[in-house]
C-alpha cells in the first residue's frame, strides 16, 4: 500500500469512497434518510473543488490500483485558532479495508505535511458518539479540548467535540 497525493483523476473513487465510509461509520448515529440520500455526484463535486483549492491537501492510500482510503488537511476553520493551526477534515478508509493500519498511514503522512507547513498544531472535530473515531484519534495522540458545537442534519442535532494534537509532538 502507498500514500500520496490525490489527483483529479482519483475524484470518481474518492467520492464512492466517502459516501461508503459515511454510510459504514455513521449508521446509527446519523439519521438513516440522510445517509440513504448520500450523493456520489454530490461528493465528486465537493473532492473537485478540495483538490483545486491549493490550501488543501488531499492524500489517497492505494493497495494495488484500488483506493482503499483518503485524509484531507488544511488551515483550521475555527474562529479560536491561530493561522499555523492546521485542521484535520478527514481521514475515511474504505468499510472493507478498516482496521488494516490504513488509518495510522494516512494520519502519519498528513503529521508529515503538517509539519513541512510549519504547522502549530492540529484540529479536528469528531460527532460526540462515534466511539470508534475517538479511540483511533486518542491513540494517535489527540486529546480532547473542551470545545464543542453542535450541528443539524435532517432536523437531527448533531454534537461534535473537537480534539487537539499538540504542535511539540510535530516535531
């Protein structure tokens, strides 16, 4: 398996990814409707413009020619954080290819290009149930900050809390 960097021609299975991790990771904790109504073309829109935008860091895992996951990185989009604190937005691996260390490889080439940033530290939310994120997060040495926030999806309110890798294990 190798980690690289994402490319326009990856968009089609970067969406196809990200909608069946959503539907895989979520079940339960998001409204059914919601993660049924997933768009695959919605998502491919959403990855053209990520990959497009130079602030942001798409980074795919491979097994042979399959992708098998993705993380995207970038500034942090919180109102209380300096401008070299990055943001975590995602790191989602394919429903058949969890717990295989794909994760922890994604997350250590993004610890990588963080700190080719010169980034301070990184954030990154999680939905307040999702047990599983949260453990993967705190064994890769997030810790939870206090801050929380809360969202909508199809009339469902949504808690999330929001974790911290501290900037000096960066170095």
């Amino acid at each position: 398996m190798n980690v690289g960097p994402g490319c326009d021609d990856d968009v089609d299975r970067i969406a196809a990814l990200h909608v069946a991790a959503w539907r895989d990771a979520y079940r339960g904790l998001l409204p059914q409707a919601y993660l049924d109504e997933l768009s695959v073309d919605a998502r491919k829109a959403q990855w053209t413009r990520a990959l497009a935008d130079p602030a942001i860091e798409v980074l795919v895992a491979r097994h042979e020619q399959t992708l098998v996951g993705l993380a995207s990185y970038g500034p942090s989009r919180d109102d209380d954080t300096d401008a070299a604190t990055m943001e975590l937005y995602a790191i989602y691996v394919a429903p058949r290819s969890c717990r295989q260390g794909i994760g922890r490889r994604l997350w250590l080439a993004v610890r990588r290009g963080v700190a080719a940033r010169n980034g301070a530290a990184v954030t990154l939310w999680v939905l307040q149930g999702n047990r599983a994120a949260q453990r993967f997060y705190q064994a890769q040495g997030f810790v939870a900050d206090g801050q929380h926030k809360t969202l909508t999806l199809d009339g469902t309110r949504l808690a999330e809390r929001r974790y911290v890798w501290p900037a000096a294990r960066l170095r």
